[in-house]
C-alpha cells in the first residue's frame, strides 16, 4: 500500500468525527491531513439548565507522510509548541489527545520502532485541575502494514493499520 491509498483511508475514517483540513501548516511544518474532534460531555438534573458538570474531550491528529522515516521533528519541545499552538484551556477542558501519525513507504528499522515506542509526553494544565494532554505517536510501516505506537498510542493503534483500514472502509462502503 502507497500513502496516497492510505491517506484517502484515514480519511475515510476521519470523516464520521472529525473536522479536516489537507496539507495544514502548524509550527512551519506541513502536515498531509489534519483532524480535529471535539466531545461535550454533560450531568444535569432534571432540566439541561440544572447541570451537575460539564466538560469537553478533544483530540488533534497530525498525519504526515514519508518515504523514509524521519524523526527529526519528533522532539519534547516540538510537541511542547504544538500544544500551545493548538490547544485553549478553559474551564470546560478535561483532556487532549494530540495523535501523531507519520506513514512509511519504505520500511521501518527496530531502532525507528524502538524510538517511538519507548517517546512520552504529557502536559497537565493547573495540576491536572484543568485538564491534560497527551501525545499518542503512531508510527505505520506500509510496506510490512506493521503499526508501533508508544503507550499512549496502544488505546487506538490497531485503527491505523493499514489492513484494518482497508476492512472497515469495505465493510461500510462495500
């Protein structure tokens, strides 16, 4: 499978939950597909003006497309900045995912897939009071369809294999 195929998947993934933009640039890099999705989550007691909490999930997702991976950019203050330039705090913020997708044409080595797994980053904002981020790094090899992910990435790492993609899209658009 090239990028393009698996970029017109992601997409297709996309689409139900998420805002997209092609080839967005953020911190003077350009990315081939970015994602945004925002969930409200509210309590309320017998009338939606009583509420008990409420509070709002979001996640940003970067894609960016190589034919040889190149973790150059794959830095604690790249995504520092990144956070910044993307995320309002505010009191209804309660969590951020920021799902970092870089796609290889040509393969991935043991160390490449050893540097992702083992890359964290967390941010909390007012020591957790409002809210946190973390930083799901996802690493696809389309010429094995093997997927590394860090820990955080674990949760959703399996949705970006390329197999799996090409199933699911099938299976709704037959």
């Amino acid at each position: 499978m090239k990028t393009g195929e698996y970029l017109n998947l992601l997409r297709e993934l996309y689409l139900a939950h998420f805002d997209m933009k092609k080839n967005k640039e953020i911190l003077g890099q350009q990315f081939d597909l970015y994602a945004f999705c925002e969930v409200k989550n509210e309590k309320y007691i017998a009338h939606q003006s009583l509420k008990i909490y409420s509070y709002k999930d979001y996640e940003h997702c970067l894609v960016e497309l190589q034919t040889v991976f190149d973790g150059s950019n794959l830095t604690r203050e790249f995504f520092q900045d990144c956070v910044e330039e993307l995320i309002e705090i505010d009191n209804q913020h309660h969590q951020t995912y920021l799902t970092y997708v870089i796609a290889v044409d040509q393969g991935v080595s043991g160390e490449q897939a050893a540097f992702v797994r083992n890359f964290k980053f967390s941010k909390s904002y007012w020591l957790g009071l409002k809210g946190w981020c973390d930083l799901r790094l996802i690493l696809v090899d389309l010429q094995s369809h093997k997927v590394y992910s860090n820990k955080k990435g674990k949760e959703v790492a399996d949705k970006y294999n390329p197999d799996w993609l090409k199933a699911r899209v099938d299976e709704i658009y037959g």
